[in-house]
C-alpha cells in the first residue's frame, strides 16, 4: 500500500471530514492514477484512505476516514447501496454525488 505524508499543519481539513487533498498539502508520497492509497499526517499518525490523482490540482479523495475499512468490492457495494437507500421519496434526487456519496469520480443518473 502506497502512502501520502502530509505537510505540517495541512491535515486540519482531513480532520473536519473534507474529503479533497491538494497537490500543495503533501509533503511526500504517490501513486498511480485512481489507485487507493493511505493518508498520513505528519506525525505519521492515519487519516484517511484515499483515491490518488497524478494529474489533477486536487492530488487525493477521500475514501474512507475509518483506518480498519478495506476499500474493496465489499466497501463499493455497500457505499452504492447506502447511497440508493439515502434517495428515499422524501429525497428523490436521481444521482450520486461522487464527493457526498464517498465514491470518487462516479456519477450515476436514472430515468424517471
């Protein structure tokens, strides 16, 4: 598993549950493009799971903020599912939200 070391001080919005890393907050560490890698503070200490982006100014999404969850086909069937249960008659949207929804990248739309 890769790992991105943080900057001093730029874990703040990790901790708030942001879910975006800019290229500018890491201090060391990659990845390959969409590959899930561990985020770390400074201090070494874990913050989240994350999806890395070589190429984009937002460097990392958040998968996770749960250090025990494997983000695996287990993690994406539960979260597709989680996030079809939250589109109840009361909330009739007909889209996931890739950064709302914790799934980087994935938009999905229904016809009515």
């Amino acid at each position: 598993m890769k790992t991105i070391k943080l900057r001093a001080g730029k874990e703040r919005s990790l901790l708030r549950r942001h879910p975006w890393i800019f290229e500018s907050a890491i201090e060391r560490g990659g990845g390959d493009s969409g590959e899930t890698v561990r985020v770390e503070g400074s201090d070494s200490q874990f913050l989240a799971w994350a999806a890395f982006s070589p190429n984009s100014k937002i460097r990392v999404r958040v998968w996770s903020f749960d250090e025990t969850q494997r983000i695996d086909a287990a993690f994406f069937s539960a979260t597709i599912a989680k996030t079809i249960q939250a589109r109840t008659p009361d909330h009739p949207t007909t889209m996931t939200f890739p950064e709302g929804d914790y799934l980087k990248g994935l938009v999905v739309m229904r016809k009515l």
